[in-house]
C-alpha cells in the first residue's frame, strides 16, 4: 500500500463534504489497508461497533462529557455524508480494526476552553478555523465564494471511473502544505498538542501494522502528521494536560445543527444538499429538482413535471454559461425561484429550510450508553407514542383525555429539569382549562440537559419531585415559590407539594409587602385551577391560598392610601385586578365569604380619601362588573370624582381605572348615564390642564376597538339636550333600548352557561 509518499495513507478531507466521502471509499478501495485511523476522541473507540447495528442512522454524534459535570460536554457530529462516517462503515464492512486518535475528550473537557463545551471545539474544520483555507485556496484559483469553488474541485467530481483515486488527496495535501508554511498554526495553538497526540497514535499503528494504515482527518493537519518530529517533541507538547474523567456515547443529531448558519465551526451551509448529492450519484439535479417540486405542491402551489424540466434546463444553461462543469445549489436555487416560485423568494426560503439545511434527525440504537433518566425518558416517549423530532411541529392535548393527561405530565416535568423538548404556546382550539397546545422540537443539546438533570434521580418523576424540593429549600422570595406551586400541580408532583407548601407558609408569614402578597395570589389561584383539571389534591394550597387572600383584604386599604405616586398607583392597580381575579378563582376553593370580604375592601378603596383616582375608578369598575354596585351609585362616585374640586389629573386618572381595560369601551356605549357624566366632565377641564390629562385620556380611550372608538364618537356628535342628562330623560340613542330587557338577557346567560360548562343556578 502506497499513497505516493513514504510512510501511511493520508487522507486529508472537508469534514461532512460529500466528495470527500466518496474520494475516501474510494482510496480505501484502492489501498486495502490494514487498519483506518479517524480524527476523533479515543473514548469513542468502544462504541464504533454501535455504528454497525441496525438501529444507527446517521446524522449521529459522539457526546462526551465530564463525569462530575454533565454540562461540560463536547460532540463530534457525523452525517451519512462525512467521510469519517464512510471510513468507519468500509473498515466495520471489511472487518477491518478502525479507531479514533485525536486529542481525548479527557483532556479536552478538562481545559478551560473545553468548559464552555461548544461543540466542534474538539474538531477543526476548515470554517473553524482563523485562517479559512477554503477561502485562501478559492481565492488563489480566482473563485470568490469558497464553497462554489469546494463544489467544482471537489462535490461535482467522480461521475466517472476515477484513473486515480489518490490524485486528489496529495494535491490537497500539497496545498495545505504550502498554507501551513504561511500560517503555521492558523491562529488555533491547541492543534500542535492535538497533532501531536496524533502523531503519538501512528506510531503505535506503525508497530503494530507497519505503513500499512490509513489515516482519514481534516486535509489542514496532514502537513503536520506528515512532518518528522521526534517522540520526545511531542511528548513535551502533551505533558503537563489536564485531565478529567469522562463518559461518552452516541446521540442523534441534526442537518440543522450540521449547518454552519447554527454556529458549528466546522458545519456546512447545505447539509440536505449534500445528503441529496452523496445519495444520488444519477442524475442528481433532476431528482433533487423533483423533490423541491413535491415539497412545493404540499404547499399548495402549482408545479407540474413541466415546471421541473424547465428548471433543469434553466439549471444546466447557467452552469454553462458560468463555466461550472455542471449546476449547483446556486444555479439550481435560481431556477427554482424564476420557474417555480414565479420570482418570489418566500417559498424559495421554504426551500432552503426544509431542503438545503434540512430537519432530519438521525437514530441510535437502544445498546447505546445513556443515564438511567435517559432511558427512563426514551420508554415515556415510546409509550405515550411522542416522537422525538427536529422539525417543530403543534401538539394539541385536551386534559379530558388519559393519553393527553400523561403527556402533558411528562413535557411540565421536563420543563421542571430544564429540558425544553416542548414550550407551552397559546391555543387555537380554544382557552379552556383543559386544553394545552405545546410547539415540540428536539434538539441534540438535549441529550446533554437530560445527562445533568440525571444528579436529581433515575426517572423522569422521581428527578422533577427532587428538583422541585430542592428549589423550594432554596428559595428565598414568596413569587418564586409561588411560580414553583404552579409548576408542581401542572406537573403532577404530588410527593413535592408538601415542601413546597412549607416554604410557602413560611414565606408569606413573613413577608409583609402587600404588593408581593398582591403578586403572589394569582399564580396559587392558577394552581388551584389545574389542580381541579388534573384531579391533584390541592386541598392544602387553598388553604395557604385563602390566608394570604385574607392577608391581602387586610393589608391593601393603607397601602394604597400611603402617599402613592404614579408609579406605585399604575403597579398597585395592575394588582388589584390579579387578586380581584384570584378571588374569583378561589371562591369555592376557600369559604364563599371570601368574596364578600373582598367586595367590602373594594367599597373602602372607592370611597376612602387620600387613594389615588387609578385605584378609586378601578375598584367602582370592578363592583359594578361584579353587580356590587347600583348604576346610581356607580354615577354618584364617577359625579363626585369628576366634580369640579377633583384635581383634572386624579379625575383623568379615576376615567383610566374605570373605563380602561376590557369591556370599558362598550360600557360607555351602553351606559348612557356614565357616558354623560364623562362627556360633561371632559367638556369643563380648564384649558391649562387639558394638556396635563390629555395623554391619560389617550392612553384609555386609544385602548378600545376601533368600533368602540367609532361608536362612542357617534354617540358623542348626536346627543341632543344637556349633558350628563339623568336616567331615563330623553329617548334612547338609535339601537339601544332604554333599558335592560330581563327576558333577553336571561337567554343570552343560558347559553354563556353552556358554553362555559358552569353549573345551573340552584332550583333549575
């Protein structure tokens, strides 16, 4: 065996490059060596016979992490189109020993540099490097985009008998060489000690198969592993590394995470585009041209088999015209746009994320190493039949249901342990209780939260109940604790409750800021809900609950009468309604006359002196909504604090709380008594406070529906007579009755009852 140069096969390559696997098949077709030698961590050398069962689908990638410390972790991605992958598989094929010699992950996770663990940071390819050799050489033979230059010399090569196979290598290596020679280390000083421990592993392929190996490693380190250096040179260069135990194993991968755009170094830009090239040898840019017609009719757009010959053809006379010996990804992407997408980038764009990178997510087998918590996770997947999948995809549940219940238990319980496979999204299916939508991906970085959250325990519940009791130990504020109550209910976690509510207590019984309180209220009434939807006892959270409520209707009357300024108002308000809220919540969770104390500290806040006008008009708003609170008497506090002793500013500020938020609007269309009282007091604001108020009243009335805003200026330009004009007076405005019809609105209550699923109203 002879590569044309004394001593081992060398087979420099671009990592994930199509060409290159096929030249290195090739090559080891030609040379038969006796043994193949891969850049790669040595700790993976016990897992390469994994890569020979059924059950392993590339893209793949060896993780590798500190024992201690999940989070320091590395990979070392491989698609089914990187030439180490087709050199592991020819030497497995041929019964052939095959191993990894690069730097080991024990001394790369060790090093400072390894802490961050990006991944590629173990592997330099030629985009991770300072110096980008790609570029140089592109730019040396008059080419100004590097990867149309790797397609020409490289990619679109091969499509006959090779005379050759070795020809290609040692000119890259000649070139590399010479780019050595200029750049020494290229700016990456860690290569020399990783080009070294190579070095080291050679000379132990050398005694024990002679010259008769081949090495398959980035075409930038050949000129080094070629280069005579002394055993005791690169000894010093390894001496002295620092070291920490690892443990290592085989994970999927993506395309996505392939492509250089998610910030892997040593990552291609089209890694669906070059599976495509490595697994259709005939006639690829018809079939790949093909596929991208399918992809656009699923989306509903006209392409017939005409629309597909007409691009090949536009394809092939670009490449022509350009000098290319045949199309690439850009000539076949511009005729994809001018043919078949009438010009329009969108669904070109759809065609690059779904085809040129690509969400395919490769496999393992079961035999592979993972912590006890992964192949706890890996049996609630196959069981609740959740697929594992890069492309994001909607997962509409409804809580009713057994197999929906237990799959929103697993995805709230991971989220527990920090692995967000799935993230909560708003639901088009409706707002119900018992209704979840989740948006689900996966991603490779995964693998490595579900290795740390393995310290908490070996399954998925066990682990999320004792991170939860540990966090509720630790914690140190009433609205993380509270956030913790809610997330334990949506997760299940009922052995966690009792700590958690511990915690609670003992928080709220020491903190004495209403506003905190005010905050934390909604989120346990939150917890209450689910824990009805979920069947979770929660008897002792209502409890807990109902006290801090209690607290609340105690303490909020002063606070909000303690010389509050606009800020501190704004805030208080927004509070107001959250507990106003949760009250409602909780009514039938505590003692029903929770809501009748909380309507009495809702008559304190409209009527006492010194609250300021926000927090006043907000609590008369919220009694009337509630049917606390007579219209006339609704008028005779909106008279007086529009009357003219009240300050312009707190009047404007009492019209915000009231009308402001939802359904202000349309009370002012229906209530022709309040909108008098509004439209006179507005009408008799002194000029040199009109611009003082004038952003308050924006802010309320720029709030509303444009056909509120439409309606209320209709209303407002016919209004015949005096203003603020008393109830009953005159004739209603065209389409409102002059009062309200009982009869009607009873109908109307029945079927918002249906709807809402409450119960019927006792003797019906």
């Amino acid at each position: 065996m002879s590569s044309g140069a004394a001593g081992p096969l060398l087979l420099g390559v671009r990592h994930h490059g199509p060409g290159s696997a096929r030249a290195v098949r090739a090559a080891l077709d030609h040379a038969q060596p006796r043994a193949v030698l891969i850049e790669g961590p040595p700790e993976g050398d016990a897992l390469l016979p994994l890569a020979a069962e059924p059950g392993m689908r590339p893209p793949v990638a060896l993780l590798a992490h500190a024992a201690d410390d999940p989070g320091r972790a590395a990979f070392w991605p491989l698609a089914g189109f990187s030439p180490e992958w087709a050199a592991i598989r020819w030497a497995q094929a041929r019964d052939v020993p095959v191993r990894f010699i690069d730097l080991p992950a024990a001394h790369t996770l060790a090093a400072p540099e390894g802490e961050a663990a990006a991944e590629g940071e173990a592997r330099a390819g030629a985009g991770a490097l300072p110096v980008d050799p790609l570029a140089v050489l592109a730019e040396t033979a008059g080419y100004e985009d590097p990867e149309q230059w790797w397609e020409d010399a490289v990619e679109h090569r091969g499509g006959g008998p090779v005379r050759d196979p070795l020809a290609a290598f040692r000119a890259l290596e000649e070139a590399m060489g010479a780019l050595r020679e200029a750049y020494g280390d290229g700016g990456r000083p860690r290569d020399l000690v990783r080009e070294a421990h190579m070095r080291q592993r050679m000379r132990a392929a050398r005694r024990e198969f002679g010259e008769e190996y081949a090495v398959v490693c980035g075409a930038w380190h050949v000129p080094a592993l070629r280069a005579r250096t002394t055993v005791a040179a690169d000894r010093a260069l390894l001496a002295g590394l620092p070291r920490t135990k690892v443990e290592t194993t085989w994970v999927p991968w993506t395309h996505r995470r392939l492509a250089r755009a998610g910030g892997y170094g040593a990552g291609v830009t089209s890694p669906g585009w070059y599976a495509h090239l490595f697994a259709s040898r005939d006639r690829p840019v018809e079939r790949w041209l093909t596929k991208v017609a399918g992809l656009l009719r699923e989306e509903g757009r006209q392409v017939s088999p005409s629309h597909v010959i007409e691009a090949v053809r536009l394809a092939e006379t670009l490449a022509a015209v350009r000098g290319r010996p045949v199309p690439g990804l850009g000539e076949t992407l511009e005729a994809v746009r001018a043919v078949m997408c009438d010009g329009s980038d969108v669904p070109l764009a759809l065609v690059g994320d779904r085809l040129v990178v690509g969400d395919v997510l490769g496999e393992v087998p079961d035999a592979a190493p993972a912590v006890p918590l992964q192949r706890d996770l890996s049996r609630r997947q196959r069981s609740l039949r959740l697929k594992a999948e890069a492309r994001e995809r909607e997962l509409e549940l409804d809580l009713r249901k057994d197999t929906d219940a237990a799959r929103s238990l697993l995805l709230h319980r991971l989220r527990m342990l920090g692995v967000d496979w799935g993230v909560p999204a708003a639901s088009r299916a409706g707002t119900g209780t018992f209704r979840e939508t989740w948006r689900l991906r996966w991603e490779p970085e995964l693998s490595v939260r579900v290795a740390e959250a393995g310290i908490w325990g070996t399954t998925v519940l066990g682990a999320a109940t004792a991170k939860a009791v540990a966090q509720a130990a630790a914690a140190g504020e009433l609205g993380e604790v509270t956030a913790l109550a809610e997330r334990c209910l949506a997760a299940g976690l009922a052995e966690a409750l009792p700590a958690v509510l511990r915690a609670l207590a003992d928080l709220a019984a020491l903190d004495t800021d209403v506003a905190r309180l005010a905050k934390a209220l909604p989120a346990l009434a939150r917890s209450l809900r689910y824990g009805d939807v979920r069947g979770t006892d929660s008897a002792a959270l209502g409890r807990v609950a109902a006290g801090l409520a209690e607290r609340i209707c105690v303490a909020l009357p002063p606070a909000c009468a303690a010389g509050l300024d606009a800020d501190g108002a704004a805030e208080l308000r927004g509070h107001l309604d959250g507990v106003h809220g949760a009250v409602a919540l909780l009514t039938g969770a505590a003692d029903d006359g929770l809501r009748d104390r909380w309507a009495s500290v809702l008559r304190k806040l409209a009527a006492r002196d010194g609250v300021p006008g926000l927090i006043r008009g907000r609590a008369v708003r919220l009694l009337l909504d509630e049917g606390r609170l007579p219209p006339e008497e609704t008028a005779r506090l909106m008279g007086l604090a529009l009357s003219p002793a009240a300050s312009p500013a707190d009047a404007a500020g009492w019209i915000e709380g009231f009308a402001g938020g939802s359904g202000g609007g349309t009370l002012l269309v229906h209530d022709e008594r309040l909108r008098g009282l509004v439209d006179g007091w507005l009408v008799s604001v002194p000029a040199t406070a009109f611009t003082d108020v004038l952003p308050l009243l924006r802010r309320t009335f720029g709030a509303y529906e444009p056909g509120v805003r439409r309606t209320l200026g209709e209303l407002a330009r016919r209004a015949p007579g005096p203003r603020a004009a008393p109830a009953g007076a005159g004739p209603a405005p065209e389409g409102f009755a002059p009062a309200l019809d009982p009869a009607r609105a009873a109908a109307a209550a029945e079927v918002a009852r249906l709807l809402l699923g409450a119960p019927a109203p006792a003797g019906r």
